[in-house]
C-alpha cells in the first residue's frame, strides 16, 4: 500500500489535500503520472495545509448560496444544442464541460466540470439527468435537455 496526498478531487477516493492509502500499482500507473496525486512525506503535511486553505477557497463560501444553486439548479432544464443524426444519435458524446457552459449560458451559474457526474455517457438526443456536487455534503440533480442542432 502507498500513501499519497491528493492534489486534485478523485471521484470515490478523496478530495484535494486528503492523505489515502491506496495499491501501489493504482498510485504508480494512474494517480501520480496524472497529477492527481503525490507521494506522502513528513514535509507534506504543509503542502496538505496548502491544498486544503486553496480548496475551501474555491468552494462556495457558504452552504446558504449553495442551497440557492441547488434550487436555481433543480428548478431548470438546461438545454444542450448539439450536432447528432437523423435518428437522434449524437456525433460523439456530451461531456462534462458541455454541461458546465450550458448551465452557464442559461445564466445559472458558473461550475466546476470536475464537480459534475454524468451516469452514463450521454449519446442520444431526450432528457438526462447530472448529478453536480456543490460542497462536500451537498449535491443537485439537474434535468439536461439535449436537441439536435439544425
């Protein structure tokens, strides 16, 4: 087992600045060369402090604006434009960043992409649901509406 600090959020793992004990072939093939994490050393407690300040920085300052865009989020289909066949298949998928400048341009807000989960690959043009997790303890569910361009 390796342990390694996280320097970014790794999805069913931990967030930045978490110290985890993970396989050392996860660590050696996939997190480390990814920039996902680093190894741990007694100096590292700093850097986790660094991380840490850095991540409550960019989180939503308080869990009142968070609930409000929840509600924001919830309350609103975002509509995606995209180039797909004629039996409604899209060309390629729709991905996470697709669905952060949508809910941007619908004036919502402004996320993170990392901060989004998609279930399954979006390739078909109807209704879809995201999962967006605004802070640790709180997520919205959003509707996405996917049209083909004309």
């Amino acid at each position: 087992m390796s342990k390694l600090i996280l320097t970014h959020e790794v999805s069913g793992l931990g967030a930045a600045g978490d110290v985890v004990d993970v396989k050392n072939g996860y660590a050696r093939n996939y997190l480390i060369p990814q920039g996902f994490a680093v190894a741990w050393s007694r100096g590292g407690e700093k850097q986790v402090d660094q991380i840490k300040a850095a991540r409550t920085a960019r989180e939503l300052a308080t869990i009142e604006e968070a609930q409000d865009l929840k509600a924001k989020l919830e309350a609103t289909k975002v509509k995606l434009t995209v180039k797909a066949g004629s039996e409604g298949r899209l060309f390629g998928s729709v991905k996470t960043s697709d669905v952060a400048a949508a809910v941007e341009a619908a004036g919502i807000g402004t996320l993170d992409k990392r901060k989004i989960e998609l279930p399954n690959p979006i390739k078909v043009v109807g209704e879809h649901e995201a999962t967006i997790r605004l802070r640790d303890d709180l997520s919205a569910t959003i509707t996405l509406q996917v049209v083909a361009a004309k």
